[in-house]
C-alpha cells in the first residue's frame, strides 16, 4: 500500500523569513499533512545551504569575515579523523551500531527552524500523516565546499568519505528526532548540483560515484523506516536518482515537466517497487504571479498525459504515484510571492484530491 496519500502537498526547505514562527505559520496553514522544518538562510551565514550541515565535521572552518567555508586539509588530521569516524561506528555500524547520531545534531546555532518547528509539533499534541525533514546532498556538498585552496573537496577522497557519513548521520538524527509527531518521516536528499551532472565543470563526477554517495544516505534514511528523496530543481539524468533507490524523485515540473518521461524503463521499475514522484509544479519565480491552482493543475495533468503516453505507465498508477511541492526552496523570493506559491500549491493539492478521489 502506498504510504502517502496521493497529491500530499509538501515543500522543499528554504523560506524567506528572517523568524522562525512567521514560515511556520504559513507551512501549517498550507501543508498541514506533510509540514516541514524551514530553512532560514537570511538568519546568517550558518543557515546557508551547505553551512547548516557542517557542523561536527573534522577540519570544517568557518570565515565570517568572507562569508564562506571550508575545510583545511593541511597538516596532520589523523586523529581527528579517527575520533569522527569512532563516533560514526558507535551509531551506524550495522552490527553493533545503536542508532544515536546526537554527536552530529544540528544545534540552534545552525538552524532556528528545526527547533521552532519541533515545538509546534509537540504543541499540536497529534501525529501528523507526514513529516518532512531535508539535508543537503553529498554531491552538492562536496562539489560546492572547498579546501583551502579552493579546490572542491569532492575531489579529496578522504574527505569526501567523511562527508557523506556526516550528512548520513545527520539524515538518521532528524528523521528520529520527528519520528514521535508522524506516521511517516520523509527525508529529502537536496542535489541541486546534479543539474550539471555531465557538464564539462563536472567531468571527473562519474556515475558509479553519484549513485554510491546518494545511495549512501538513502540506507541511512532508511534504517529508521524514514522514506527517502531525492530533489535536484534542473534537468538530470533521473534514472541515477531510481538506481540509488531513493522512494521520491523531486524534480521542476514546471520548468523541466517532460524530462522524467525520458526514462521510460527507470520509471516502470521505480513505480513498481512504489516509488513517487513528487512534481515540483508550483513556480518560485516570478512566474507565480501568472498562475493559479487551475492552470497548475491543468499544465500537470498534461504532463501527467505526456508521462503516461511515453512510457506505458499507466494513468492510475501514475496519479497513485503522485504528490506535490513546489519547483525549489522559496529562499531567494519575496515573502508575498511565496505566500502565493504556497496558497496555489495548497489549493492545488485540494483540488487534484477531490478530482480523483484520492
């Protein structure tokens, strides 16, 4: 049985409050079945995208005087090293390993949403059908965070293992921490970096590794029974998202709608093992200010038509299959446009269920 209803409406992290109750107060009145915890990046330098995940990883330096981060690589980091990766067997190894990856929790320094929206849950005093949580991809990382001499950190493969079992324990963290409030908790991966997978910047990224990282914090989200997701808000190959056995494949409808049909074979096998696509259909552009829950909802179901003609999938399954976010995080948007993302994407989400029954 699918575990989530389908057209649930839910969000990708980032919102463009500088308080932590104002976007919750808008999560909870426009996706009270899968609320999320919201990114804040205009709260400072930790709550930026790669920043907020870093905390508890060896050798991460952080220069506010320039705005940035990175890791130092140079000099002797054995120890420090080996005191990251005791900690990470205490919690995930798969024998022995109890499960408590406290030692990479993300404090209230690095984000004021997670906190704020842990109290609005309790407050509640119910559990909620979903709960959607978020960490920043190992690709998007390690591609986006330097050394210190600028080279992407990627590139080292030492440090490059130590992130993604970072990210992995603070995916494994979030999801027990909101376990309590929720039938279900969702965990999504965010690549946006894969948009580029294939590109000449990229061209020492090889598939086997895309696949091996991502399918690393899939496991992790999974040993909990946390649903795993995967968003990238440009055009990818979607089928490495599908090898790495992620449950949702999160992509821009809106701007890249035809490009998941490409897959035919990827997406028959996805489907079958009751895997979702969660349709990024509502704008975070300026393009949100043409659009409404009608004509999302019409431009969706031909999408839906084009996905159904391309691949034999069929239509029932394709709808079954089906939930909702918007195209990207709204962090960068004006807090009046993303009142209208959010308000077009609840009563799009309303809409499409009364329409199909679901």
């Amino acid at each position: 049985m699918n575990p989530v209803r389908p057209f649930t409406a839910t969000a990708i992290g980032s919102f463009p409050h500088s308080d932590a109750d104002a976007a919750l107060d808008l999560i909870f009145a426009s996706i009270p079945d899968a609320p999320v915890w919201p990114q804040l990046p205009k709260c400072g330098l930790r709550e930026q995208m790669e920043i907020q995940y870093s905390e508890g990883m060896p050798r991460a330096v952080i220069d506010e005087e320039k705005g940035r981060m990175y890791f130092d690589t140079s000099g002797d980091y054995s120890e420090e090293f080996a005191q990251f990766y005791e900690k990470y067997m205490l919690a995930m190894d798969p024998a022995d390993g109890n499960g408590d990856c406290g030692a990479l929790a993300i404090s209230p320094g690095f984000s004021s949403g997670i906190y704020a929206f842990e109290k609005r849950l309790k407050a509640a005093g119910k559990r909620f059908p979903l709960v959607k949580v978020q960490t920043t991809g190992a690709c998007s990382f390690a591609l986006t965070i330097t050394d210190e001499n600028k080279r992407a950190i990627y590139y080292n493969e030492e440090f490059r293992d130590v992130v993604v079992k970072a990210l992995a324990m603070k995916c494994r963290w979030q999801v027990r921490m909101f376990r309590p409030y929720a039938d279900r908790v969702i965990c999504f991966i965010d690549e946006p970096i894969l948009s580029a997978f294939g590109s000449s910047t990229y061209i020492g990224v090889k598939r086997e590794d895309v696949v091996a990282l991502l399918g690393e914090l899939v496991e992790a989200v999974h040993a909990d029974g946390a649903l795993a997701g995967v968003h990238c808000c440009g055009n990818t190959d979607w089928s490495i998202l599908i090898e790495a056995g992620v449950d949702l494949v999160n992509f821009d409808a809106y701007g890249y709608g035809e490009t998941i049909a490409l897959y035919p074979e990827a997406l028959k096998s996805h489907f079958a093992r009751g895997g979702m696509l969660a349709w990024g259909i509502v704008p975070t552009s300026n393009a949100i200010r043409a659009e409404n829950a009608d004509s999302l909802g019409a431009k969706l179901e031909a999408l839906m038509g084009h996905l159904v003609a391309r691949t034999g999938v069929d239509a029932q399954t394709v709808r079954a299959h089906s939930i909702l976010t918007p195209s990207c995080g709204t962090g960068s948007m004006e807090e009046a446009d993303t009142a209208k993302v959010f308000s077009a994407l609840r009563d799009l989400s309303a809409g499409l269920m009364r329409a199909h029954g679901s």
